[in-house]
C-alpha cells in the first residue's frame, strides 16, 4: 500500500521535530487490544477544553499526545504544562515540539491559577518543557506558579513534574521551598539506553534531583517514572527500582512507550497487563508507598486518586 504525505504535512513534521526530519522511518508497531482508547470527545472534555483554551495555557495531555486524554479532560482533569510549548531538548520518545522556545510568559502562574480553579482541581499536576536556556532552568517560574494556585485554590494539592534543571546550583532548592505536595522526576528509562533516549540528560544527575528533594523536604513525597518497551532488560529495571529507593523515592509509575512518529525510537516490543502486575509487586516488595504500572500508566494519570492513597499508606505505616 502506498501512503500519499502531502508537502504542508512533510513541513509540520519537520517544524515540530527539526532533528528527527532526516532519521530513517522505523516500523511503528500495531497497538494490541489492551492499549486501545476511546476517541477524545463529549460536553465534559468540551468543557475542560474550553478552560484551557480561554487562560492561554499549554498541557502535556495535547502536546505528547497522551493516550488518556479523553478520560482525564472528560473527567475535567488536566495536567498543565509551563514556560511555553517548545522544549530546548530532543529526548528520542517524546512529541512535545523542540526548537528555540520564546520568552517566559510572566502572567503564566496567574493564568495557571485560574484555570484550576475554574476545573475545581483537588490535585494539580504542573509540568514543563526543559528550558536550558534559562539561568535557573524554569525552576522559579515553578515556584511562582505553586504560590499561584495555593492562593487561588487553597485546599487544591499541587504536584510538579520538573525537568533536571540541568544540573544548574539552587534550581531544586527553589522548588522544593515552594512546599509541592508532590515532587516527580521521571527517570524515563534505564541507564545503558540514557545515550539514545534520554541524550540531554544524565541518569545519575535525574537521581540525584530526586535524592536532594528528599533530603530539602523529608516528609514530603517523592515520585519518579519509567517507560519500557525500548529494548530494556527486566533486570535493568529491578536495578532502578533498587536505585529509586535508596534515593528515598516513595512513589513508582511504570508505563508503555507508544511511538508517536516512525522518526522517534523505536518500539521494541509491548509488555502484557501480566508483566506489569509482575513489576508492580516486584516494587511494593522493594518499599515503594504508592506504585501504578499499568500499559496506559502516565505520570499524571489517576494522580489525584493515587495522591489519597498514598497519603493513607503512609499515615498506615506511621
């Protein structure tokens, strides 16, 4: 079967992802049954749309093309991403535009603020692209928009999802002054594929972020994901789940890599409902609090839910 792409969706292609546009086509993997989703749509999504539309704002559930958005936005939850649409990195599993990002919109936290109180969030998941190119790495827009919400929305718990600041002096001390109720940085994937997945970043230098927002804030909660479906090695993955607890990590998300495009990396192969279950108790047994592993788990997926539960295991515990 011959595919016809039109030059304006050749142009699109390459202005959202200007260092994929020249890397060979790969096989993109046909979903098995238990990825499927329903299509996005109704009153409610229309409503959550509608919100996000009229503040401005940008979220992870449109610009990396979650799987889940239909259920979260009907169910009026979305996850709000800061400090603009274009990620100054090229992490080979990601669909969030890259290129040279513009100025930082001072009047983004307000704007964040008041659409979570308009949804009526009881958890907020805030987020961003990586800013490289700013002297703290985004991390006081980070700040400022937490106070944002907590004076719009006082009874409103907030959750960030923040780059690695690259490594940059004071960028998580900011942050975690702020007082989220959740700090996550996602490990992404396994060490030994850090060069061809994650070339930006640095494992140890992920780890670390996570160790330092323990060690500023003990008894608040720590978070970090992974993907699989890259080519890693169960044992690989034992590794990091030893790694992530000896950083103090309390809450452990493990979910599918889906390809978005046949320029990003390649899909090795599709973990069953059975694997995950199999990892799940594997990481409850290793001391997590909280842990989702499901093929459709994303970070910000049932947060709010999954933020009760795991207050509740740990007050259990105490």
């Amino acid at each position: 079967m011959t595919v016809v792409i039109d030059q304006n969706e050749k142009d699109r292609r390459a202005l959202r992802h200007p260092e994929k546009a020249h890397r060979p086509d790969s096989a993109v993997l046909r979903k098995p049954e238990w990825i499927r989703v329903k299509a996005p749509g109704g009153i409610a999504y229309a409503g959550t749309e509608t919100i996000v539309r009229e503040h401005g704002l940008h979220t992870v559930c449109e610009e990396a093309g979650c799987p889940n958005i239909g259920e979260c936005w009907t169910n009026r939850h979305a996850t709000m991403m800061i400090l603009g649409d274009t990620c100054t990195r090229a992490c080979a599993f990601c669909n969030v535009k890259t290129g040279l990002p513009g100025p930082v919109d001072a009047d983004e936290p307000q704007h964040v603020a008041e659409a979570v109180a308009k949804l009526g969030l009881r958890h907020v998941v805030i987020t961003s692209v990586d800013r490289d190119d700013l002297a703290d790495g985004g991390a006081k827009h980070f700040a400022d928009t937490i106070h944002a919400v907590r004076r719009a929305s006082p009874d409103t718990t907030i959750e960030v999802l923040t780059p690695d600041f690259r490594g940059k002096k004071g960028g998580v001390e900011i942050v975690m002054e702020a007082r989220p109720d959740v700090f996550n940085h996602n490990l992404e994937t396994v060490p030994r594929l850090y060069l061809g997945i994650r070339p930006g970043a640095r494992y140890y230098t992920s780890l670390r972020l996570l160790d330092r927002a323990k060690e500023l804030v003990p008894d608040g909660f720590t978070k970090s994901g992974l993907m699989v479906g890259l080519g890693e090695a169960r044992e690989e993955i034992m590794q990091v789940m030893d790694d992530l607890r000896a950083a103090g990590v309390d809450f452990l998300t493990i979910g599918q890599y889906l390809q978005p495009t046949r320029k990003h990396a390649a899909l090795d192969r599709f973990w069953t409902p059975d694997e995950f279950k199999s990892l799940e108790t594997t990481a409850r047994a290793k001391g997590f609090i909280m842990v989702s592993a499901t093929p459709l788990t994303r970070s910000s997926y049932h947060a709010d839910a999954d933020f009760a539960e795991m207050k509740a295991a740990r007050a259990a515990k105490a």
